[in-house]
C-alpha cells in the first residue's frame, strides 16, 4: 500500500488526512511536537479501527534528526509516495507589525515553515522520485495578500510557495504542490484571533475532499485552493480511491 508521511498529524488538517488515508488503507507516519495529544491520537477511533499502519513518531520538524526519523519509519513501511508538509507555527498571538516583531523569533517561524519542509523533501526526494510521488505544502492566504499583522507567518508562507514552485520546475517525476485550505476551525486560528468566536469557521474534516481530489486526480504542479474545488462532495471521492 502506499506510505504518506503527514506532519502537525495531533490536530486539525493534518489529523483529518491522516484518518482518511489511513481509512483507505495507506500506511500513515504521523508526526507532532506533544507526544501525548499524538498518542491520544492514533490510539483514537477512528485511527484504531484503520486498515492501514499508522507509525507516530512524535518530534519537532526543525529538528534534524527527527526529520530523518520521519523518513526512516516511512522507508521500513514501503517507502514514500506522499509528503504533506502540515506542521507549522503561527508566531507571536497578537500578532505583532514586523517594525516590532522579535528577529529570534521570526527566525523560529522560518525554520519551521519555511526551511523544515524543505529539509525533510530533500531527504524524501529520492524516494519520492521512484514512486513518482506527491509534496503537498500547507500554505495560507497571508502569503498571498498583505494583512496587517501577519509579516512574519505571511512570509514564511511566501517563501515556501516560491520553494514549491522552483521545487516542482526542477523535480519534474514529483508533482509539488502548495495547497491553501482556506479558514478552518482550528487551533491556531484561535490563536490567531484570541478571545474571538471563530465557531462559524468550517472544521478542517471539510476540507478532505477538496485535498484527496487533488491527490488522486493529480493535476500539474502549481498551488490550489479548497475554493477551486468547492464542487467536490465527500461522497465524490470514495474513500477506496488509491491514486
């Protein structure tokens, strides 16, 4: 069966994939910086009842050596035919205007989301590259547009769209795509907007079908948006779909 290797997989998106690819089958690496909530996790329905092998390996990407892990665990599992760059931190909460933004910590930002999916495609690439498989980085609208506030995890997102976009020029057996999910329901969302009721935002379970069209129909390399696929209905992507 194919293996994915699915990061920030405690929560949210990246919780919400790696249950549905497990479901079909896929075998699963996991990975999240709380070894408990990513425990809690997989020992969870609906992962307990999975068909597939769901591995966690609990870490922090920007650590090397965990990346290697990452990449060890999918490699005993098969191989990896799917890398899906979901980790991501958002920053200081307020967000604060870059002319006060701590460089420390923006530096934090970047190595999380800019250089660690980098680092773990470069480890992931010879193997992707004999499956002919799939990058998919989790990107933002911020990257894109110039909301106040939001210079430091914005950018970081900017610099990992434009690392998509040279990746997939030059790594043309391996499809790279960025995918922007739109707002969810989702930890750090709140974060994002402290003491704000973001309950009318979708969960991130609804956006499954718009990221497994992508995945199975594999389209060119570039960057989507869920609103690209805003005609898609669970039911339209079976859940024994393999690509």
């Amino acid at each position: 069966m194919p293996v994915a290797i699915i990061t920030g997989a405690s929560r949210g998106l990246g919780r919400a994939l790696a249950r549905s690819l497990a479901a079909d089958g896929w075998n699963v690496v996991v990975d999240a910086r709380d070894p408990a909530a990513l425990t809690a996790t997989v020992t969870a329905e609906p992962f307990a009842a999975a068909s597939g092998v769901v591995r966690a390996v609990p870490g922090d990407v920007a650590d090397p050596a965990h990346r290697a892990a990452l990449v060890a665990a999918a490699s005993e599992l098969g191989g990896v035919d799917l890398l899906v760059n979901n980790a991501s931190v958002l920053g200081p909460s307020p967000q604060p205007s870059l002319a006060d933004y701590p460089l420390d910590v923006l530096a934090h930002v970047y190595a999380v989301n800019t250089v660690a999916p980098l680092a773990l495609a470069q480890l992931a690439l010879p193997r992707l590259r004999a499956t002919s498989g799939t990058i998919v980085n989790i990107t933002s609208d911020a990257a894109v547009e110039p909301y106040e506030g939001w210079g430091g995890y914005g950018s970081s997102k900017a610099a990992l769209e434009q690392i998509g976009n040279v990746l997939a020029a030059e790594e043309t057996d391996v499809h790279v795509y960025t995918f922007d999910p739109g707002d969810m329901r989702t930890q750090m969302h709140q974060d994002a907007f402290p003491g704000e009721d973001i309950s009318d935002r979708p969960e991130p379970e609804s956006v499954i079908p718009a990221l497994r069209r992508l995945l199975f129909d594999r389209p060119a390399s570039g960057r989507y948006r869920r609103a690209d696929f805003d005609d898609v209905s669970a039911s339209e992507v079976s859940v024994g779909a393999t690509p």
